[in-house]
C-alpha cells in the first residue's frame, strides 16, 4: 500500500522527449490516482479536526457513502475521483482551508465532499442520505451535470436533503414533491442539465464539454453558463473536426495525440480583467495541473486551430503529472525571462512549461506537413520552421539559467535532442527563411517592449556617443517596470506566413518590409513614429545630457517628473528591421535593440538615426 512510484526509465525518457505511449500516459495517469487520494485523505482529516467547517452539512455521512460504492463499483467511484471536476474541487478547497484562496462560504467548498459521495453512489447504484450544497436552484454532480430545483432563482447557498438508491437521486425541498433525476440516463429537461459529451470514435471514450461545474475555471468557482443550442452545435463540429486531424497523425511522438485521452474542454468565458490577457484572447487557451487532460479554451476559428490546440494543452497536462512526482528545477519565479509565445516575460517554471508545451505543437505541425485536407492553406511548413527555432532558443535558456534536478536535466537534454533532430530535417527554403524572420522580429519588438538599459549603460553609451568612443558592451537590461501586460497583436509574423506577397501589392510599412522592400519600409516607418505621440521639439537631438526615460509611461514614477511618451516599439522594431536588411553588418543591433531606444531619447527619426544605428552596431564606415 505504501511503496513508492517507481517510474521506468523507458516511459520517462517517452514523456521527457515530447511524446507518450498508452502505457507512458496511464503511468502519469497512476501518479495522479495517488496525489488525488493524499489530497482527499488531509481534507477528511481537516474535517475531522474541524467538523464545524461543513456547516449546516452532515460531515459523517459523506465518507461511508463513498466507501460503500467504491466497494460495489470501484471502477467507476475511481474514474469519478480522477475527474477533474473533483481535482480542481478538492485542490481549491485545501487552498480554502490553508487560507491561499476564496470563495463562496467555506461550508459550502468544502461540502462538494457531499456532492462528491451523491456522484459516487449514483454510479454504483448504492443508496445514501446526504445534505447537499446548493447555489440558488444549482445543486451541481461532478461530472454528472447539475439539477435545477424549483423555486425562485437566486445566489444564496444553501443545504438540501437528497436520497440516493438504484441510480436514482431524489432531492427534497420545500417547494413541493421531491424532485427525482436519473442522472446516468436522463435527458437533458426542466430540472436536469446533464454534462455535454464530444464522440471521440466507436468504442472511445467521450470528451466532456463542461460549461455547468463550479469548479470548472482555474481559481475560484464560477457560476453555471450554459452554451446556447448554435454554440453548443459549433463545438460539436470543431471537435468532430479537431479528432479527424489528430486521427491522421502519428499518436505517440511529439504532436501526437489520442482524442479519447482528453478528459474535458471547458469553453472560456470572458470575465473582467480579462483586456490585460498576455495572449490573444481568440486564441486563449490555459489548463492546470489540478485536472489532469482538462482545458479551457476560448472556441478557436477552424477544427485545426482546435487540435493544436488540444495538443497543447495536454503537453501542459502530461508535465504537470510529472512534476508531481519529479522535482524538476529550483526557481526564484523571476519574471524576466523572453517567450517567443508570449507578450510579457516569463519566470523559468513558466518557461519549461511553454517549452514542454511548444515542442509538441512543433511536432503538431511537421505531422500536418502535406496534408492538405487538414492544411489547405500549406502554412504548416513555416509554422514547423517558426517553432522549431523558438522552441530552441527557449530550451538554450533552461539549460543555460535553470537550476535542474537530475530529472529536469534529462528531461530539457530529450527535449533538445528532438528539436535539434527537426532542425536538422530538410525544408522550403522560402519557409525556412520567412519563419526566421518572423522569430526575430517577434523577438525585437519584445525586448522594446519589455526592456530597457540601466540608467548608468545608458549615460555611458551617451558619453560615448558624443565623444565618439567606441560604445560600452554594457550590463544586463532591466524589465521595464510599467510595461504593458496585455497582448500586443504581432502582425508581421501573420503576413510572414503569407506565400508570394510581393512589394508591388504592398502599402503598409508591415507589408513592404515583409515583401522585400526595405527601403520602402523604413520610410514608412519613420513616417509612422513622426506622428505618434509627442517628440519634443522638432529636430531636437537624441545626444542632449539627460531626458526622461524612452521607455516608461507617462507618469509612471511618482519620483520623477512626467515625460514623453515612448517611441511606437511596433513602428521602432520594424524601423530597425528594415534597416539591417539595408546593413547587415548591423544585425548585431537586433540582439539589442533597447540600447538603440535608449539612445534615441523621443526625437523624431532623422538621418541621425542611421549614423546613431551604425555606430552602435560597431559599423567601420559610420559617420
């Protein structure tokens, strides 16, 4: 009963490559069977020690309830405790209890126990008395769905008496006869809404689309949403046409993935806060590692974008399993580290979770290589190109900043072997080419929008500049402490992607420098920057003593006097792109670009632009 995991090198080295047999996911799956009974065994010794926690619930009954149909139907009571509709409960609720989380009131968190042991029994058929929690007319079933009571509406909790027997729930209440729900074969009516289910194939087993549990969201419980009969129909296709992608592709390597081993789509829904979302939010998309194989998904345009996205998320689920039995790293959660996939930097737990993620959507798109009916448009060999690159850069990051245990250094040492092993497979040169310009660019405006030097690097290169110095190498850059959260839309990989766009059909100064036409281009930039946001006078000079930081807001710092606005870092990072196709014996400016932003101060562009650029690039010839 109580000897350790012992996970097999082979199925290890499986999961730390990117991908995962059957039998590699059904370990993970064990571990999480054990972490989910450890968790369930502290919260029934809190309650043990507290049992004024449940409230006007019966904190007795719950238990034999549990334990009398896991001895009838242990198969089923097992697969209900490893939904995750009651792992995210039962983390959230232990959350509750050590006080790290809030909620509605805590008796009625910690009394889904209840609900839990109702679920439990419909299931084996078994018969039980519980007080249930109820929220207004809800009285959720996890995994089940959720019945709807009589009486008025509202948002108060409260506790009602039900009766299980023969897969039967009988609720009682004091509006009327009690109401009785089938829940394994009811239909959906008046008073039961059951858990809507994706066909994963003859014989498979179904995917949930949950939009009813409370603890279907990543923090605190939600209310219940119901998807509109059209959108519930929308779902249905994307997800008939999401499985008919990963159908074609291979199963067990990295990008592979077996739909029946998805256990829950939960369609997001927006709340407030959401416009500082880091990512775009039609393509949102974020899961926890207290619900393995369960997503929540902003509903995404096409079944492809569907199965990447699928794909993704349970990356993040199969290294979630394994850090819970493995110690990968040792971090301070830092948040300074560059993601090509993200807009705001990121810590180094964060980091290999996006690397984990990232190397099984590379592997999503080599396998959609030539596959028109799933890529009609053909952008899977630019995609496997862009990602390849970026997967690599971050994996470079992990192994060169990250403490690893043993298992996180064979883990990051799989990783690159399979992405070096892509970097090494034969492409469209016209792919290969415009993916690394995407990922440059992408990460050239990030470092504008994400960095700046230090104040005394800066005042060095200035002095420098004046006195025509050879430029100061310089210390690490700083994270720009105001710097904008939200997404920022990365427009010139979109047109990357786009085949034959040529600079006789170009107009904006994306699509010139995109389409060859750097010239071109950085005019239009310059006339971009000269008409967003205040320079300061015309002409005036970037090489003056000191000025307001280029970089921060507009009265960001209660210490230091408001300044000018910050140059356009979209409009900047496209000016320095262009003008390193014009001198690429510049390109060292874009391993840097901040220091080219520090020097410029706000002034308008100029010709002492080019002479600045080529100066700090080192450039024999500038003047």
């Amino acid at each position: 009963m109580y000897a350790p995991i012992r996970m097999p090198g082979p199925l290890f080295d499986e999961i730390a490559a990117g991908g995962g047999s059957p039998e590699a996911v059904a370990f993970l799956l064990h571990g999480e069977r054990t972490r989910r009974l450890l968790l369930l065994r502290e919260l029934l010794e809190l309650l043990d020690a507290t049992p004024g926690i449940l409230g006007p619930l019966d904190a007795r009954a719950a238990w034999p309830a549990m334990e009398a149909a896991a001895a009838r139907a242990p198969g089923p009571v097992e697969a209900l405790l490893l939904t995750p509709q009651v792992g995210s409960w039962l983390a959230h609720t232990l959350r509750r209890l050590h006080g790290t989380a809030s909620g509605p009131p805590l008796w009625a968190d910690a009394g889904q126990l209840a609900a839990v042991a109702a679920a439990a029994a419909v299931h084996a058929g078994t018969d039980a008395e519980l007080l249930l929690p109820a929220r207004g007319r809800a009285v959720s079933l996890p995994a089940l769905g959720m019945i709807l009571l009589p009486g008025p509406d509202g948002d108060t909790f409260h506790a009602v008496r039900a009766t299980v027997s023969g897969g039967a729930l009988t609720v009682r209440t004091g509006h009327g006869a009690g109401l009785v729900v089938r829940p394994l074969t009811e239909p959906e009516s008046a008073h039961w809404l059951p858990v809507h289910r994706l066909d994963t194939g003859p014989g498979e087993r179904a995917v949930q689309l949950d939009d009813l549990d409370p603890y279907r969201d990543l923090d605190e419980p939600i209310a219940p949403r119901r998807l509109a009969p059209g959108e519930l129909r929308c779902w249905q296709r994307l997800f008939e046409d999401a499985v008919a992608v990963l159908r074609r592709g291979g199963s067990a390597g990295p990008g592979g993935l077996r739909p029946e081993e998805i256990s829950r789509i939960v369609p997001w829904q927006d709340k407030d806060g959401d416009t500082e979302l880091p990512v775009p939010a039609e393509g949102l998309s974020a899961s926890t590692g207290d619900a393995f194989a369960s997503m929540v998904i902003a509903r995404p345009r096409d079944g492809l974008a569907l199965a990447e996205t699928l794909v993704h998320e349970f990356q993040h689920s199969k290294l979630g399993a394994l850090l819970h039995l493995f110690p990968l790293l040792q971090d301070d959660r830092s948040e300074r580290h560059y993601a090509p996939w993200r807009a705001d930097p990121r810590h180094l737990p964060g980091l290999l979770h996006g690397a984990y993620a990232f190397v099984g959507v590379t592997g999503f798109w080599r396998e959609r290589i030539g596959d028109v009916a799933a890529d009609p448009e053909g952008r899977a060999p630019f995609l496997f190109a862009m990602r390849r690159l970026q997967t690599r850069m971050v994996l470079r990051t992990l192994a060169t900043h990250a403490r690893l245990t043993g298992p996180g250094l064979r883990l990051v040492t799989r990783l690159s072997a399979t992405v070096d092993g892509w970097l090494r497979e034969p492409l469209d040169p016209s792919a290969v080419a415009r993916a690394r310009a995407a990922a440059v660019s992408h990460r050239v405006e990030w470092r504008l929008r994400n960095l700046r030097c230090a104040e005394d690097d800066r005042d060095a290169l200035l002095k420098a500049l004046r006195t025509g110095a050879a430029p100061s190498p310089g210390g690490e850059p700083l994270i720009a402490p105001d710097r904008p959260r939200r997404h920022w839309q990365d427009d010139r990989t979109r047109l990357h992607q786009l085949r034959g766009l040529t600079a006789g059909g170009a107009t904006t100064a994306d699509e010139l420098l995109v389409a060859g036409d750097p010239e071109g281009a950085r005019a239009a930039y310059e006339e971009q920057l000269r008409g967003m946001g205040p320079f300061g006078p015309r002409g005036s000079d970037p090489l003056r003593p000191r000025g307001s930081d280029p970089l921060r807001p507009r009265g960001s710092d209660p210490h230091r006097p408001p300044g000018p606005d910050p140059l356009d870092p979209h409009a900047l990072s496209g000016w320095l792109l262009a003008h390193t196709a014009l001198y690429p014996a510049d390109r060292r400016l874009l391993a840097r670009p901040e220091r080219f932003a520090a020097l410029l101060g706000t002034s308008p562009p100029g010709h002492h632009w080019t002479r600045t650029a080529r100066w700090l690039a080192g450039s024999p010839d500038a003047s």
